[in-house]
C-alpha cells in the first residue's frame, strides 16, 4: 500500500484492531477502509477493513480466510507483501507492507509517460510480481496503473487476489458484473463467467499497463467504456509510442485468444535474459539492484531457465528428488499471423458478440468504481440503467453518475511537493495549500466528444475557482473555471492556460454558501455552459490540437489571488452523458 496520501481519522474510525494502532485513512475501495498502522514493532503497515455489510456473511469469511491463506504464499518479489490477517474479528482485517510511493497512475498523469530506463523498470517489475502471483496459484484480476506502486527500489504490484473472494461472495456470474477495469480487462472477461478465468487475463492487463506507462495512453483508448470494450474485442491494439522488442511483447500479450499469450514468466525471462532482450533492460536493471535481485529470485523460485541456443524455453519441473525437463515452444518476438481456421479456444466468443451488441444497440452501461487501494471495479452492461439526459435523444447515454461522497470514479490524492490534495468530506474538496492548479484523479476512460456534463460546485475559500476539464488528453485539453464573479473557457496545454472568453456573472457565487450546479454541453463544435439551468454563454471548440478526452475537476486560483492561501473548491453529484447528434 502507498503513502501517496494519509487522511486524518474520521469519528467512526477504529483506534486499533488486534496489535495495530491506527494512525490514518489511506482510502476505501470495494473491500472496505484501507488505513496506515503502526504495529506492535513500530513498523507501519497498511490495514484493509472488511466493509460492515461483508463482515456477518460465514460465506464470505470462509473464502476471505482461504483467500488470504494463498495470498500469504505469494513470495514478496515486487509485490506488497501480506503479512497478516484475522477473518475470526469482528471486523475481518488484512495487513499489508506498507509501501511508500506513488501509483504509476499518478505518476503518468501528472508527469507524462516514462523514460525508456523507467519504463523496462515497470514492464519487468510487473512481470516480475505475476510470476510469484502467479506461481502462488493466485490471478490478480484487477491488474491497472493504480495498482502499481513506484516504490524506491523496485516497482510493487497490490491488491492480487484480494478481488476474488468479494466477487464470489456478491454471486457475479454473468455479464452484467464483472471484477476489472474496462481498459484493462481481456476479451474473455466479457464473456458470460462460465469459463474459469486463468492467469493470462493478467498478462493481458500486463500489456495495457506497459503501454499506457510508455504512452500516456491505452491500448484500446476510445471515448467511452463501451467502445473501450468494443475495440478490445475487435480491434488490435493502438501501441505508437512504443518500439522494438518491448512493443512486439506488449502485442504479444495483448492477444485476442489467451492461449496465445505468453506466461507472466516468459515475458519475465524474455526482458531480462531473452535473446532479443531491449536494449533499455541493462539501463534499467543496473540502476535497481533491487528489481534485479527480485527478478533473478523470481526465476529461481519458479523453475524456469532460458537456454543459450534459440530452441526455446525450458520448463524445469520438480518431483520430490527429481528434475523432470520439458521442453516448451519459443515465445516469438512479434505477433503471430490471424489464428487457424479451428482456434483452440473459441468459448468467449458467442458472449462477446453478444456484450458488444448489448453495448452499441442498446447503448449499455459500463461503470467502473474503485479507490487507488484496493479498489474494485464494476463493468455493467444493463440497459435498464440508463437514464435520459435533460434534452432527450434517444441515442443518449448516462455514462457517469457520482455523488462524490467516496472514491469511486474519483480517486483521493495528494501531491506534497505542491501542498495539494483531493479528498472526501460531504464530497470531492480540491485544496491548494498555495496559488496555482491541481487536477484530482478522475475516471481513466474518456468521454464522447459529444457530451453533457453537470455537477455541483462550492467555493470554500476567496480567490478560488473550480476548474472542470474536458477533452482532456495528456497534456491538453479545455478548461472551464468557475470563479466567484467569472466563469472563464480556453485551453490548457501542458503549463499553459489560454482564455477563450469570459462570462461575467449577474450574480456572484457566494464563498461558502450553497452548491451551484455548472453544466457543459459540447455538441458538434461548440459549448453551451449553463449555471443552475440558466445558459451563461457560448464557445466555438476549434482547437485542431484537442480531439478528445476525459472529464476531470480540481481547483484553480483566481488570477490576482495572493501567494498564499488556502484554496479551495467542493465538487458534488456529477453526471456526464455522451449525447447523439442533434
């Protein structure tokens, strides 16, 4: 678990459980409360607090307690190590190392893609963690950007095989709920949930992560989740940006059939020992002596050695005082040609065909909920959740709809060198400790270029605005500031903020004082912004730099405001709709 952010205790919070003293809140997911400990030792470590309605079930302590049980033998190489748990409590609890860095979503968001070096560092890294997880007899099924730590020494893998026991106990078997996040999830994944999910699932989210960490992007980035789906079932994967051997195995793994898909420890053993190994790999593993000792253990532990010659890999398997080899098929470089006539498995397909026609003709909706901890994402395809917008079309669809009292699309963060953070109190409070801009962490799909955004906006403290964000795409997009006599629109790219036109207000927005609710509507080229249903003003959107992107909300000081603040702004209740042509 990371120490991107602490947040002081809430009232309700434990003090301790069991030998633990509880010091902060390190977010909520899925599972329940995740919070920094101090152990009987003195070592502080993350403690995952199963959700009360969880906690009475027999079922699900049951397979909480086998869960953790094959999650403690997961060898801590580049993974956050479990060590310990107590399902019997009246809370069930598990702890975890605490790890201190950020996510590589964080880091990817705020920074842009990474370098050559760091970027081998996090493609072996990964690698390195499905290999003990995997070995282990453990499948992540929640493998994404948030839960890959940028840890001194080695990149750290969380969350594996935390998922497992609270989708069995929830009872998902069909489509309509699925544990992952869209971007990352398999073509089987949207299958029906007959088949058993195997291990390459995660060699398939392996690939998603190593392409949005060299590219800022994913794979199969479109402008909603079910076009996300549609690409990831149809489509080959979008990998410009990347290049030599690392691009051929990221295609590799990012294969439609899984039995395509090279094992977590082939990807391992081709970075790091393979003979088309990058050349990045040596930049890489010499200046993480760490990530070099984890992976060279990793190969050690699962039997599995390279030979000198190019006849392949060898699987060397051990029984009792034997060593029994078997030779295996060679991992091919770049990615084979179309599949034979009869593919060995063709068990997602029906489903698949069927998900994605639920997706474009009905206009289904895929939610996807979660924390940076232990967050568990919830892909729906109901048609029947869908709710009209205020202009109704009956090509449009409710994508997004967040009251912003936890993490769910929107993520707590922090950012200490900037004395920012976003955090949950009654909803989403952006804060800037000094004059400047801070975006929170927002959902990591896009939205239509045609769509429709409202959300509740407060401004806590003078000279602070709320920015909204849209068509955002690193590291650009357009902005829209809610200030307290002003609504300004124009761009931001990279460092720079352009005002295309600004709104005066009738009346001002009071600091502190009720929510206002802000509304976009961009269609076909143009913005209409409206306060509280009432229409502020229109912009021409013909920026030929910004095509597309995602909606996010932070903070933004007011220009004149002084060095120092606090700055701060409140967001509630946003719901974004991909609208149809008009």
């Amino acid at each position: 678990m990371s120490g991107e952010r602490t947040e002081p205790l809430r009232p309700h919070d434990p003090r301790a459980l069991g030998d633990y003293e509880i010091v902060g809140r390190l977010g909520e997911g899925g599972m329940g409360t995740v919070y920094l400990a101090r152990s009987a030792a003195g070592v502080l470590v993350a403690v995952k607090v199963v959700r009360a309605d969880l906690a009475p079930d027999d079922e699900f302590r049951r397979r909480f307690r086998s869960e953790v049980a094959r999650a403690r033998q997961v060898p801590p190489f580049c993974t956050a190590e479990v060590l310990d748990a107590d399902p019997d409590h009246e809370s069930p609890y598990l702890v975890v190392e605490y790890v201190d860095g950020p996510t590589l979503a964080h880091v990817v968001e705020e920074r842009g893609p990474l370098t050559a070096a760091n970027l081998h560092s996090v493609a072996i890294g990964v690698a390195t963690a499905l290999t003990a997880i995997h070995g282990a007899g453990v499948i992540h099924r929640d493998l994404k950007p948030r839960n890959v730590l940028l840890a001194p020494g080695s990149p750290k893998v969380i969350d594996f095989g935390i998922a497992r026991h609270v989708e069995a106990t929830s009872g998902h078997t069909d489509t309509s709920q699925m544990v992952g996040t869209v971007a990352y999830m398999s073509p089987e994944r949207f299958g029906d949930g007959s088949a058993p999910l195997t291990p390459a699932a995660d060699v398939f989210a392996w690939g998603g992560v190593v392409a949005y960490a060299g590219t800022g992007r994913t794979p199969f980035a479109a402008d909603s989740p079910p076009a996300t789906a549609a690409r990831i079932l149809t489509q080959p994967p979008d990998l410009s940006g990347l290049s030599g051997p690392l691009r051929d195995l990221v295609g590799h793994a990012l294969e439609k059939d899984p039995a395509n898909r090279p094992s977590a420890r082939e990807l391992l053993d081709l970075l790091i020992s393979g003979p088309s190994r990058p050349a990045a790999t040596a930049a890489a593993l010499a200046d993480q002596p760490d990530l070099r000792a984890a992976a060279v253990e990793a190969q050690a532990v699962t039997g599995v050695r390279v030979p000198a010659g190019p006849t392949g890999l060898t699987l060397v398997g051990y029984e009792e005082n034997s060593i029994v080899t078997v030779p295996i098929s060679a991992v091919p470089t770049s990615p084979p040609g179309p599949p034979p006539p009869e593919p060995r498995r063709r068990w997602f397909l029906p489903f698949a065909v069927a998900a994605l026609v639920l997706a474009v003709v009905a206009g289904a909706l895929m939610t996807v909920l979660g924390s940076d901890r232990g967050e568990r994402a919830v892909a729906s395809v109901q048609p029947t959740d869908i709710q009209p917008s205020a202009t109704p079309s009956s090509v449009d669809t409710l994508l997004i709809d967040d009251n912003l009292t936890g993490p769910r699309f929107w993520q707590p963060k922090t950012l200490p060198a900037e004395k920012a953070s976003c955090t949950f109190d009654g909803g989403l409070i952006a804060h800037r400790d000094t004059k400047g801009v801070y975006r929170c962490s927002g959902p990591e799909e896009g939205v239509p270029d045609n769509f429709r955004v409202e959300v509740g906006v407060r401004l806590l403290t003078e000279d602070s605005c709320a920015g909204i964000w849209f068509r955002f795409a690193p590291w650009h997009g357009y902005l829209l500031r809610v200030c307290e006599k002003n609504i300004y629109l124009g761009t931001h790219k990279d460092q720079l903020v352009a005002t295309t036109r600004t709104f005066p207000l009738d009346i001002p927005i009071g600091v502190n004082e009720a929510a206002t609710t802000i509304e976009i509507q961009a269609l076909d080229g143009q913005a209409t912004v409206l306060r509280d249903g009432v229409q502020v003003g229109t912009v021409p959107l013909a920026d030929p730099e910004i095509t597309g992107g995602r909606v996010l909300l932070g903070v933004y000081t007011e220009r004149g405001a002084p060095e120092e603040g606090p700055y701060d702004v409140a967001f509630s209740n946003v719901r974004i709709w991909g609208l149809g042509s008009r």
